[in-house]
C-alpha cells in the first residue's frame, strides 16, 4: 500500500507561514470517520464504551472530538484525571487504570466518580485504607501469565508483565471485594500490543469471558463490564493491512454469543481503553531538512528530534516518511535521518530508502497521533512543538502552542533566573 499522507506541500507552505515546524498535525476528519466506525462496529452491544487512552494524545480539542461519538476518557495519573475533569466528562465515562498508583491519585480517582480499575491484589487494601469503602464499583486488572499466542505466533509475554491480578488474585480478590460490599464488579485485560490483525481483541474476549464466568458462578460477582483496554495496533509499514473494526467487533460479538449469553450474562458491557486506533494514523509530524551530511553514511538532518517523537529512538520504531512534493518520485537514496539530539539513537529512519533530499524540502513522519507529542521531553533543552488541527473546511487550528524557554524555565522558582538573562 501507498502511505499517503494527509497533507500537501502547498497546504504546508502555507501552514508554516504561522506555525513554523517542526509541528504536529491532526486530520480531524480521519478521526471523525474513524470514531464513527468504531461506535457502529460495537453497536450490537448496549452498553459498549470506547474509553479514549488519554495518555496516548492528551490533548483537550482532539478528546473532545471523541467526546461527541460517545468516548470517555482512560486515565493512567492525576493529571490526566485533571484533563478529563476539565473537560467536564461525567465519572462513569472515566476510567481510572493505572499501576503503582499514589495514594493521592486513587482518592482523587475516586472524588470525581471515576470507575478504578485495580493493578494489583494488595491495591484492594490500599484502596480501603486511602478512602475509608471501597467504592461499590470496582474493576480488576487481569494477567493470566505466560505469553500470548494467536495463529501467527506469539503476539506479546504478559507472564513478564508487571501487570494485573494473577487467576487465583483475581478469585480471591472478588471474593474480598464482594464481602466488603462492592456491587458492580468489572474484569481488564490488556495482553499484547499493537496487534495489526483482527483476531486480538476476539481472541482477548474469548479468554476474558470464560474467566468471567467463572467469577460469576464461584463468588456470585455481577460482572457489570468487560473491559478489553488497548492494543489495538495500526499499520505503521505501508506493506501492512490494517485492522478492520468492523470485523474485530463482529469477532467479539461471536464469541460474546458463544460464551457470556449461555451463561445468562447477555446485559454484560464491553469496554475498550484503545488509544493508537483511535488517533495514530491521524497525526503526523512535519519537520523541514536543515542539513545534510556526507561522512561515513549519508545524513540529513532535520529540525525535529527525539524530544518531538520518541518512539524511533525508543523501541526502534518505524515511521513512514514521505517527502513532501516528492510522493511519486524514486526512493533511489539510501539516508540516515537524523535529529539533533546528543544521542545517536536519534534518528527517525535509519538506512531508509527516499527521493533526493534537497535543503528545504518538507518531511512528513507519519502516524504520530498516538504516543507521538505525549511522550515528549525535554532533554537537550529542546522545546515541546506545537500542535494544529487540520479541521474538516481545510482550516488550520492551533490547538497547542510551541514552548518557548519561559516554559522550559518556569520551575526554577527559587533562582533570579531573569537577574542576567533578558527576553
Ligand atoms: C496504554 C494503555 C492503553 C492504550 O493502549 P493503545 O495500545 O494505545 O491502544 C489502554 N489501557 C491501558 C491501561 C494502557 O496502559
């Protein structure tokens, strides 16, 4: 498949007219069309809820986006609680799934009327001591250990994740629970990640819904949700089909019908926490090439870096990228490119194969929507980038400005940090 990106050379020489690069920049009728699909593919299910993973863009004007297909918001901390509360999302459309979590953070949690999903067993105790009763709903975080296979292999090793309730904690943990007078029980998982295949989640519900009902019978829970969390991946190589989400609810549905509606636990709501599916592919991050350089291999250099997406140096990560103006053109030069960071890994694209890169010429780094901007930081000095949204008329919205040194300086409240230095 040919990546394409979402927009042009000319639509970024005039962008940058305003907002210089490096940027980010969201498609919003991509994310539009995209929450559209994913609220009709799980349509068969009364109470479904897709909880937007905030941690993966936390940005307000995209969230709210989300908020108008139906999104709630799942938090990892305090913060992103914060984010969500600003915005005004209602508690029950706030799902609190985080691990080590402050006991802070789990009272807070819990004033606003968000549902916590518990990491661990010891947690359900932390909880009581933190907010005197345990809420009367409550969800646990399972991980059944060993790794997670499906027909192309194996997918993830949740057996060497930190995460989750073990099968007996979890038996044990309802059983505490319910005697201590939780009502509304929910059951999480989230097992492997950025799957680009439609059998995850399916297979994911499979094992959930078993679980579930043995819960059910054994400690007489009333399983309200079925949370499946994220993981649902993205194609970042143009040579990869995406997933379809049609095809992953109606895989759900399946085994849905299969397994909880037998058990008489047809009014059960499904959950979903994805944030790469829903904002991934619809970011991207524009930089301009600033220098080239030919020594040991062939370097262009940008102005964004690391600080701006992370992932590449991170995991080794791939990110397309298309020269703007050049789509057509023959990928017949071998570059290294390359941010400025004092760290070799930071690189967007080792030996990748691209048109020739003249000075000036605008790089698009495609699918950053998701853990692209969020995991920035600020090591070098470097300055967090804007963000814009490409809005469906072709307007461009600044929807988070670009630090500037006041911001990156605004902590030292204890030094005269402005005695010798002047704006
Ligand atoms: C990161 C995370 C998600 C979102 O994961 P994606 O892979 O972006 O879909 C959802 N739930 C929890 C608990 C997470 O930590």
């Amino acid at each position: 498949m040919n990546k394409k990106p979402f927009v042009t050379k000319s639509q970024v020489e005039e962008i940058v007219k305003t907002y210089p690069t490096p940027f980010h920049i969201y498609d919003e009728k991509a994310i539009r069309a995209n929450a559209q699909a994913v609220k009709e593919a799980f349509a068969w299910n009364k109470g479904f809820r897709e909880y937007f993973a905030v941690k993966a863009t936390p940005n307000p004007f995209l969230i709210d986006i989300l908020r108008e297909y139906g999104c709630g918001c799942d938090c990892s901390s305090k913060t992103e609680l914060m984010l969500s509360e600003a915005l005004g999302v209602p508690g029950e459309f706030v799902m609190f799934s985080s691990n080590d979590t402050p006991a802070e953070e789990f009272a807070y949690a819990n004033k606003m009327g968000a549902i916590i999903n518990l990491d661990d067993f010891t947690h359900i105790d932390f909880l009581e001591k933190t907010i005197g009763k345990l809420p009367e709903t409550l969800s646990c975080r399972y991980n059944p250990g060993g790794v997670f296979k499906m027909s192309n292999g194996i997918m993830d090793n949740p057996g060497d994740a930190k995460y989750g309730f073990t099968t007996e904690q979890l038996f044990e943990g309802y059983k505490i629970m319910k005697e201590k007078g939780v009502k509304n029980f929910g059951l999480h998982a989230f097992l492997a990640s950025n799957t680009v295949t439609n059998e995850y989640y399916p297979m994911l519900a499979k094992q959930l819904f078993e679980v579930a009902v043995k819960l059910h019978e054994e400690t007489g829970a009333d399983i309200k949700f079925i949370n499946l969390s994220g993981g649902v991946g993205i194609p970042y190589k143009p040579d990869q089909e995406p997933n379809d989400i049609r095809a992953i609810g109606e895989g759900v549905r399946k085994v849905y019908e299969e397994i909880l509606v037998p058990a008489g636990m047809g009014d059960v709501a499904i959950y979903t926490e994805m944030g790469r599916f829903m904002m991934g592919p619809y970011g991207a991050l524009v930089t301009k090439a600033i220098h080239e350089k030919h020594t040991h291999k062939e370097y262009i250099g940008v102005d964004a870096c690391a600080v701006n997406l992370m992932r590449p140096a991170m995991y080794g990560a791939y990110h397309h990228i298309t020269v703007l103006g050049k789509e057509d053109a023959v990928c017949d030069h071998k570059y290294d490119v390359t941010g400025s960071l004092c760290e070799n890994n930071d690189k967007f694209a080792v030996d990748r194969m691209l048109p020739e890169i003249e000075m000036g010429d605008y790089l698009v780094i495609h699918d950053t929507g998701a853990h692209g901007f969020a995991m920035g930081y600020n090591y070098n000095g470097k300055l967090k980038s804007a963000e814009l949204l490409l809005k469906e008329d072709g307007s461009v919205q600044l929807i988070r400005r670009a630090e500037t040194p006041k911001d990156y300086f605004a902590t030292f409240d204890q030094f005269d940090f402005y005695k010798n230095l002047k704006f």
